[in-house]
C-alpha cells in the first residue's frame, strides 16, 4: 500500500498535510489516515480504472446520494482527472432522471459555485 506522506517530519522533510488531515485529522487522525492511505493511496490508485472514470462514478454516486459537502471537493477532482465541465453538467442534467430533481438541482448549485472558483 503506498503512503501519501513521503517522510516523517522529524526527518527534515518539508511535508504538507494532505485534504483529509486538514478536514479531520485533528479529531480523528485514524479516518485521514484511512483516506490518504486506502481511499486515495489505494483504491483510487488501481488501475482497472482511470481517474477520470473514478471521478465521474464518484461524483455520479454523491449526486444520487444528495452529499453536496463531499461533492465540492470531488467535483474539482473530477476536472483536474480530465472531466469537463459540460460533462459534469450533462453528468448532473442526466441523473436529474434516475437520482431525482432535488438532488439535481442542489448538485448544479454546488456546481456552479466551484466551477466559478477555477
């Protein structure tokens, strides 16, 4: 399993802490490790699936699942995996159909205001 952070601070290394340390680290240091190092470090790493593809099934499964704090920052990933940004909003326009209005409307929200921040 790879680990996200190159070395340990006591060993001089000029480490950043990663998304998940950030959010929650503090509190629960177990879940980011669990994040950093299975989520993103492993499953996310695979190669059965590009990036790309991860992201729009993730960012597809928040929408159905109305998660519009975890869709923020995934929607960025997804465009930093290569999704545009007319994709994401066929994406959000199609599951409008299968997930529901209101999950719709609230992922274009959320859409909206993190494409006007890119």
């Amino acid at each position: 399993m790879k680990k996200l952070v190159a070395s340990s601070p006591a060993a001089g290394a000029n480490v950043q802490p990663t998304l998940a340390q950030r959010m929650f680290g503090d509190i629960s240091p177990k879940l980011a490790e669990l994040t950093d190092n299975v989520l993103f470090g492993d499953v996310w790493a695979r190669p059965e699936l590009s990036p790309r593809d991860r992201s729009l099934i993730t960012v597809s499964v928040l929408i159905a699942m109305n998660r519009p704090d975890q869709l923020r920052s995934h929607l960025a990933r997804a465009r930093e995996n290569g999704v545009t940004q007319d994709e994401l909003v066929e994406a959000i326009t199609h599951l409008a159909f299968y997930a529901g209005w209101p999950s719709a409307v609230t992922a274009i929200s959320v859409a909206k205001e993190v494409f006007q921040k890119n």
